[in-house]
C-alpha cells in the first residue's frame, strides 16, 4: 500500500470554513466523508481536509511545496485570498502564509531550481 497523507484542520464553523478552503484551494472538495468533513486532493495520495471541531480549532500549520510559488500565489489572489504573511530563506526558499478564520496556517512554499 503507498504511503497517504492526510494533513488535517479543525475548524469552528464548517459552512464558512468550506466555503474559504474552496477558495484556497480553486474548487469543491474531492469528496466529503460526512456533515462536518472535507476532502481535497493535493496530489496522488496527498490530502489535505477540514473538520469542525469547535473546542480545539485552529493551530495546525501546514506546508504544500509547489513547482511554481508565484502562479499559485497569483491564482489564489485571482479568488479574492492574499497571503498573511510572505517568508524568504537564505537558501532562496521562499513560502507565502495564508490563515484561515480559526488561524490554522497553510502555507505554499517553493523552492530554487
């Protein structure tokens, strides 16, 4: 059996929280396992889903590598999301930080070719 991910984010109010991640992440979940869940599909085996959890929201910090940083951060701009914060490492990494309502972090990094 390959290797699955499955990075999770407890979030306080699932309607809301859906409705931002689908922004985040340009479209609707891959799949839904019941009321308060929601699924996206990062990559073959990779996943990354919400889950309303009101009394431990927030807190995850998550990190998605991506080939091209500023497509990604220009694509999520084109829905009406900007980063929170932007990083840049001496090794010329950089990652742009975007938090949801809860404060869960997710973050697109990239790194130099």
């Amino acid at each position: 059996m390959p290797l699955e991910l499955f990075a999770g984010n407890r979030v306080s109010d699932f309607a809301s929280a859906k409705a931002w991640y689908e922004r985040l992440m340009g479209g609707e979940p891959a799949f839904m396992p019941n009321d308060i869940e929601a699924v996206w599909a990062l990559d073959e085996h990779r996943w990354l889903y919400i889950v309303e959890d009101p009394e431990r929201a927030g807190h995850a910090v998550n990190t998605i590598l991506v080939d091209d940083l500023d497509a990604r951060v220009a694509d999520i701009a084109s829905r009406g999301i900007e980063p929170t914060e932007r990083e840049e490492y001496d090794s010329g990494a950089r990652k742009a930080l975007y938090h949801d309502a809860d404060g869960n972090e997710i973050g697109f990094g990239g790194v130099p070719g």
